[in-house]
C-alpha cells in the first residue's frame, strides 16, 4: 500500500450533537471540549494510519470562525498532513451541521503532532 493509499484510509471522521451539558452560558459548545473532541480525533487518525501507541506533543494555531450552538450536529474530520520518523502531524477540521437543514459549514481547524512510542514510552518510527 502507497502512503497515499494509508493517508486515505486513515482519515477519521467522528460525529457528536451538541447536548446542553456541552455548551457555554452562551448556549454554544466549550472550546474546551471541542480541543478535547479534536485531539481524540487526531489521535484516532495517527493510530488508524501506523497501528502505533501515540501521545500528544503539541497542536498548532487552532482556529474557531463560528461558534457552535446547542442542538446542532458536529462532524470531526481527522486527516493525516505530514509524517516525520517518530512523528506524524494531523490536521482536524470541525464542521457544523444543522439537524432539520441542509447546512454544513466549517467552524473549527487546527492542527496536532503526536509521536509513535513504545511499551517503554520511548519514540520509535512512524512506519
């Protein structure tokens, strides 16, 4: 299988409705979970692409251009970006979608780097 071919399929997609436990005294998701949503995410991503153990070690600028309403729909799409030795870098796009329209719109990006590790939590290579 080509790297591409891995990068397909590794793509992670992951839906969740905006419950009122989620949200904000602005009736709109936490930033927080959404980071949270999209780490697990990424983490997802990097795993499906090396069936490695992976841990976090940073994210990149992450963008929020809308806020995210209760009674809504997110979808989280995760997709591999770059692939160094030991890490990998994925790229988390959160889009919006309204449960009785047709509308879907992007509201969230950013990106995380994880790294592949052993059972002694020592880097080794991606693949």
């Amino acid at each position: 299988m080509t790297t591409e071919e891995k990068i397909d399929q590794s793509e992670t997609r992951a839906f969740k409705v905006v419950f009122p436990e989620t949200t904000n005294h602005h009736n709109t998701m936490f930033g927080g979970r959404i980071l949270m949503m999209m780490t697990e995410t990424a983490f997802m991503t990097a795993t499906r692409f090396s069936r490695k153990d992976f841990v976090l070690v940073s994210s990149g600028k992450i963008d929020f251009t809308k806020p995210i309403p209760a009674g809504t729909l997110v979808e989280l799409v995760g997709r591999v970006a770059r692939i160094g030795n030991t890490s990998i870098e994925v790229r988390v796009e959160v889009y919006l979608e309204k449960m009785n329209e047709e509308f879907r719109e992007k509201v969230v990006g950013g990106t995380f780097t994880l790294v592949a590790i052993d059972q002694n939590s020592k880097p080794v290579p991606v693949c």
